[in-house]
C-alpha cells in the first residue's frame, strides 16, 4: 500500500491505494470523498499533468506522494500549478517542483511586483499578478509553507488584493531566501580578479568562445550584485584600490543560475570560499570553477546541491594551496567528464571522494595528476563501467601506490592505472 496526499484549496487528504491501481481509480476515490466530479479537476504530480491511465507503480517506486489538485476552470502555469490570469505572467518567472526553486521564484516575482508598482504600471495588470502570488501560497504544501519560517521567504498573508490602491508594499515586507557567495581575498596588489573576465571573450580564438559563452549568460551585471566589506560596488570582474590586506567580497544573485563553469578562473588573491548561503539546485556545470586559484586553502560545500551537474572538469586544477577537501556531500550522479579534475593540487593531503558515483563518467585522464602530497585515497564507491577515457589518472602521484589506495575489486581499470605508478 502508498499513501497519496492530494493538496486542494489549501487542505490535504490522504488516500491509502495498491501500486498497482491506475491513477484514475485513485483520483476517483478522491472525488468521491470531496463529492467532486473528475473531470472537472486538474491534478498534477511533479508540475506535470498526472496521466491517469498509468498504474501509481509505473509513475513512481515511492510509497508516498503529494498530487496538487486544481478546478479545471483556471489556467494554470503547467510548470508549478501556478493560477493564472494574464498569460504574459508565466514569461517573468518560471518555477519548478523544487521547493527551493519555488520560494526564491516567488520572491522573484513579488519583487516584479514592488518594480511595477513603483513605476506605476496598470493597476489591473498588478493586481493580476498579486492574484498569482497569492494563490500558489494559500494552495502550496505543507512542506512549502513549513519551510517559509525557516527561509524567512515571504510575508504576504495579510496583504489585500481586492483593492489595489489599499496596498502598501515596501521591500520590508519580503524577505529573500538568501543566494550568496562568500569570499576571502588576500589583496596585495592594486587590482585584484574577483571573478573570471568574462567580459572579455571577444578577444580569444573563435574555437576557445565557445567554452566561455553559456558562462556570460550568467556571470555579469544583470544577475550579481558585489558587496566589498558589506558596501555594494559598481560590478567589476577586477577590483582596483590602493589598500592592501584580506577582504570579504559578497556576492549576491539576482536569480537562480545553471552555470558556474570559470567563475573563478585564474582569481590568485581567493584564499576562501564559502556556499553555504549559494542556492545551487539548477547548477548544471561547474567545470574550471576554481581553476588555477593559487591561493585558494578553504572552500566549504556543505549544503552543495551537485545533483543536476553533468561537468567537473579542471575544477580545482592547480589550486597548489589546498590541503584538504571534503567533498562526501556531492552527488555526482550525472557527472561525465571528470578530466583534470584535480590535477596540479601538488598540496593536497586529504581528499574525501566517498559519496563519488562514477557510473555515467566517461573521461578521468589525469584526475589526480599531480597530485604528489596524497599518501592515501579511496575510491571504493567508483563505478568506471562507462569510462572510455582515462589515460594517466594518477601521473605524478609519488606517494601513492597499490597498497594505499583502495578500489572496488571489479574496477580493473582502476587497478592498471595503479600499476603504472
């Protein structure tokens, strides 16, 4: 048996149902407890319609569910079960089933509001939106509206929407869920890189822009805002000052990212970086992330969503001052590309791989080359089925061999590397 907790008009029930009954057998029983006729609700599971001929077992293997419930005479925004009443709306923002994604998203969009507002836009296009807004908070789950104390996301609940004019909204009233990064610079020269320039792509080779170009999408003016010891700048990829010494540097995203690829590239003055307040849920790709930050000794990655990313190549490449890295909360169950991954980290003593699944990795030439201060790794949860290369993985290790670094006994390839050293 499975629970199906069904969220409609901001209350749940739960129907008890066997895996294998179909999804419209379920719904009915639902309808029949709420004296509803089928036909003339929406429900959706994971932001997409529920297909009511599948059985519960083909659509999930969980035993428990939530299905949003909606009347069929809304418009609803099929991505996240938003009600809609200007269709234009649904272009500003586009929320997923992520909860995360779905809270920064609604702050998002009450700030569009607070923007028309000010600049005095039609009443009744506002109040449209103000409408939305309001919906998808009343109707969210709980798991949602419990986590709206704990992200301090949202104050909207007494806010009156029937009357426009009556509203008085001020940025105090919200709240945002935090997306930051914290940074430590040691400045000791008169500009420092704070982020890879991407400004300047136009300069390379044409063969060359095309590994920089998803990155400008989103590492540029529109989107971060950079604090200096907690004083906003005019954004800059380089900082100027005569002053020397550490600084922290804060930067704050305007909305959620799917690239990290170089953001930090060549950045020599970082010594620290800190993600805990970054909401990382849509990062697809954080190859070269620290590439070559020479002076780079502490990064924490303890609340790190790495669950969508796909590429972790060169990411710490030549980062010759990192000691140690704990990278046991990483999910690299979509990671293919691990090449040079860790190459060049000559002071790398400890290295924590062991949450690391390798199952779709398809290149690890040279992962740890360089790497000449390990004397011991583990690399028993490694799974190379699918790698085709992987071409001088340990090149360059002199304190490692056979006897201190352990594998999953099946990885022969693994083990032919090993022999190598």
């Amino acid at each position: 048996m499975a629970e199906i907790i069904f969220i409609y008009e901001g209350k749940s029930l739960t129907i008890q149902g066997n895996k294998n009954q179909t999804m419209k057998d379920i719904c009915s029983n639902f309808c029949t407890k709420i004296k509803k006729n089928l036909n003339s609700l929406i429900f959706l599971y994971g932001g997409d319609n529920l297909n009511f001929n599948k059985t519960l077992n083909e659509i999930t293997k969980e035993n428990k569910i939530s299905i949003l419930v909606y009347d069929n005479e809304n418009d609803l925004c099929s991505k996240c079960g938003r009600l809609l009443n200007n269709k234009k709306i649904d272009d500003i923002i586009s929320l997923n089933d992520n909860i995360n994604d779905t809270l920064f998203g609604l702050y998002s969009q009450i700030e569009n509001i607070i923007n028309d507002i000010n600049n005095k836009k039609d009443i009744r296009y506002v109040n449209n939106q103000l409408k939305n807004v309001n919906v998808i908070l009343n109707k969210t789950t709980e798991d949602i509206k419990n986590m709206n104390n704990e992200l301090k996301i949202i104050k909207l609940s007494n806010i009156e929407i029937t009357n426009i004019n009556a509203i008085n909204i001020n940025e105090k009233e919200i709240d945002s869920l935090k997306n930051e990064i914290l940074c430590i610079y040691n400045k000791q020269d008169y500009e420092i890189a704070l982020l890879h320039d991407y400004s300047k792509i136009n300069t390379l080779l044409p063969e060359y822009q095309k590994f920089y170009l998803d990155g400008k999408k989103y590492i540029n003016e529109k989107n971060i805002d950079i604090y200096i010891n907690d004083k906003k700048i005019k954004f800059s990829y380089n900082y100027k000052s005569d002053k020397i010494g550490k600084i922290q540097v804060k930067f704050k995203f305007n909305k959620l990212i799917r690239k990290i690829n170089h953001i930090f590239w060549g950045c020599t003055s970082l010594e620290s970086i800190d993600f805990t307040s970054f909401n990382s849920s849509n990062i697809d790709n954080m190859s070269c992330l620290v590439y070559e930050c020479t002076s780079l000794k502490s990064i924490n990655f303890a609340s790190f969503d790495t669950s969508k990313v796909c590429n972790m190549s060169c990411m710490f490449y030549h980062c010759i001052s990192l000691k140690s890295l704990d990278l046991s909360s990483f999910n690299t169950n979509n990671v293919e590309n691990m090449i040079y991954m860790f190459s060049g980290c000559t002071t790398l003593e400890s290295l924590n791989l062991s949450s690391f699944n390798t199952s779709k990795v398809k290149n690890m030439s040279f992962m740890f080359g360089g790497c000449s201060s390990l004397k011991e790794l583990d690399l028993s949860s490694f799974r190379i089925n699918n790698v085709d290369e992987m071409k001088l993985m340990f090149e360059g290790c002199n304190n490692l061999n056979k006897n201190n670094i352990k594998i999953n006994k099946y990885d022969n390839k693994i083990q032919n590397q090993i022999n190598d050293l």
